[in-house]
C-alpha cells in the first residue's frame, strides 16, 4: 500500500484564506496555489498508507477534547536568515495552537515526532523566494488583519503533484459558534 504525507493544520477560512494564497501567488510563491491558506498543527508526515484509520481515529479523540477558541492574525514576521519564510502572525489562539499541535504529535499516538524546529504558529505568506519578493510580503501585509473563531482542523493529504488536499475535518467538542462568513478582513489602504 505504500506511504502517504501527511499534514494537520487549521485552515484559514473564506474570504482570508483565498485573499492570503493569491497575495503568496502575487509575491511569486511558485508553490502558493498548492497549499491551502492554514496554521500548520504537524508539518509534512510520511507515514504508511494503512495507517491512516488510526490516524483518523487519533484526531477525532484530539479534536474532541479541544474547545472552539478565536483566532486573530496581525502583523507580519519572519522566520529568516534561520528559514526562508515571511509569515502572518497568529496573535491570538496561539496557545490553543500550541496545545493542539502537544496532542496532535502526542508520543502516545500515530503521529508522534520531533520538529525540526520549536513550534511557532503562523501563516506563511512567501517562502523560498528571492529576498526582494520577501522583504515586499513583509511590508505589504504589515498592517494586515484577520479574526474568526476557530472550530476545528483539518487532515490534508500532498498529492504527487504536490497539492494538498483535504482528506477529512475534525470539530471541536461538538460545540457550535458563529458562522466563520462573520469574521473580518483588512489591508493597508493603498
């Protein structure tokens, strides 16, 4: 049956997600309309094909013990010279993330491991591009804005074209909150 990779990761809802992937395609992000707008809970994961039920089955236990939280990003920041990478800043829901990307990798579970770096949670917005294009994402989305509560995550599988695509979400709790439609978004006024 092979291996799949894997990755969990909150999505960045309507209309932020579509508005971020277009700006990472705009700054010349070759792999911008590949990856949907998200946080990432677990980066990038090889693991066996067959042992995507138990994975699945990890995730709802995860998913279920996790509250609806909200999720505000402001701001940009940069992860360089360390990592080519200008990102949005997750400035509130952090910890929420922190917490959930604790269990999701749990040594208990399927999908344990270690990060090549500490985690820090954010949306990418450029990576791996010339400096110039960087430097322009950083500033252009310096004043960006976008709030919406957070409900639950999702499990995305990278196809052999490199798209990732979404294989299942997971809800919090079963809680309810306002529709995501409702959260707001702004850019520096030109």
């Amino acid at each position: 049956m092979g291996t799949v990779t894997i990755g969990v990761s909150i999505a960045v809802p309507e209309p932020h997600g579509s508005l971020l992937q277009e700006l990472r395609a705009g700054f010349g992000d070759p792999a911008a309309h590949g990856i949907p707008t998200h946080v990432t809970l677990l980066p990038p994961t090889e693991v066996a094909a067959a042992a995507l039920p138990a994975v699945e089955h990890h995730l709802v236990s995860v998913a279920a013990a996790g509250r609806p939280f909200p999720m505000r990003l402001s701001g940009t920041g940069t992860f360089r010279p360390l990592s080519p990478v200008v990102f949005v800043q997750v400035v509130e829901g952090g910890s929420a993330c922190s917490w959930l990307q604790e269990r999701v990798r749990a040594a208990s579970g399927p999908l344990a491991r270690e990060l090549q770096f500490p985690y820090h949670p954010h949306v990418t917005v450029a990576h791996g591009i010339a400096e110039e294009a960087m430097d322009r994402a950083y500033e252009e989305l310096a004043d960006y804005e976008a709030e919406w509560p957070c409900t639950g995550f999702a499990l995305y599988e990278q196809g052999a074209d490199g798209v990732w695509r979404k294989l299942r979400e997971f809800t919090f709790g079963g809680s309810t909150v306002p529709p995501q439609a409702a959260a707001r978004d702004t850019l520096p006024a030109r």
